[in-house]
C-alpha cells in the first residue's frame, strides 16, 4: 500500500465529496470493508483522480457519462454532487446529461435528469446551493 497515494486520494476525495460524506464512509467500514475503503482512497482517489492530466471539472464531467451509461445512479448521485462541489455550472450539467441522453439513450438521459433533480433537491435543503 502506498500511504503517499492513500493520503493524497483521501484529500482530494474530500474536497470532492465533503468530509460528512467521507467520515460516513469510513466511520461506517468494518474489519472488512476498511480495506476497500484504502483502496479507494489509494487507487481510484489517489492515482486516478490525483493525476493533473485532468481538472477535477473534467473528471467529474466523465464520471457523469460514465456512471448514467453504466445505470450505477446511486454513483451517479454522489458524483453529480461532487461535480457542484467542483465548479459545474447548471449549463455545463445540463449539456452533459443531455449528451448522456444522445449517446446513451433517453431512458438513461431521464434517469440522469430525475437523479440530478433531486440531487439538487437536496443540496439546496442542505443549504449547499446548486
């Protein structure tokens, strides 16, 4: 395990996600989901997302088609978050989930739109804005 590439994901997984969501995470991991929980914060946070070939803005754009393609909206959800928390506009959102819908077909393009809806629901519940 690389402990440099662990701290830099679980930093850069915070500032996308927010802390309240990763200490859930964490806190809620038992003996055995803690490790997947390293590895998360190693592999996918730290030497994917902490590799400045892409912004944040751009991760969180492919992560978007990515997730509706795969029908993962539970992912979805945490990452349209996560792509507020990084600078997305409604405009940039709005065009990629209506590219969700053209490339990967409307029901996957409606399903972006209501998970995002609430998403946004919830956020401006929180006070977190849109």
């Amino acid at each position: 395990m690389d402990k440099n590439l662990q701290q830099a994901g679980e930093k850069i997984r915070r500032r996308v996600l927010g802390d309240d969501y990763v200490d859930r995470a964490l806190a809620n991991a038992d003996a055995f989901g803690a490790p997947f929980q390293a590895m998360l914060n190693e592999y996918c946070w730290g030497a994917c997302w902490s590799d400045e070939a892409l912004d944040l803005r751009q991760r969180s754009l492919l992560n978007l088609g990515m997730l509706a393609a795969l029908g993962r909206m539970h992912e979805f959800a945490i990452h349209f978050r996560g792509a507020v928390r990084n600078g997305l506009s409604d405009g940039e959102l709005q065009a990629a989930l209506v590219q969700v819908a053209v490339y990967c077909g409307v029901p996957a393009g409606v399903e972006a739109f209501r998970v995002a809806r609430q998403v946004r629901e919830e956020m401006a519940r929180e006070g977190a804005g849109t």
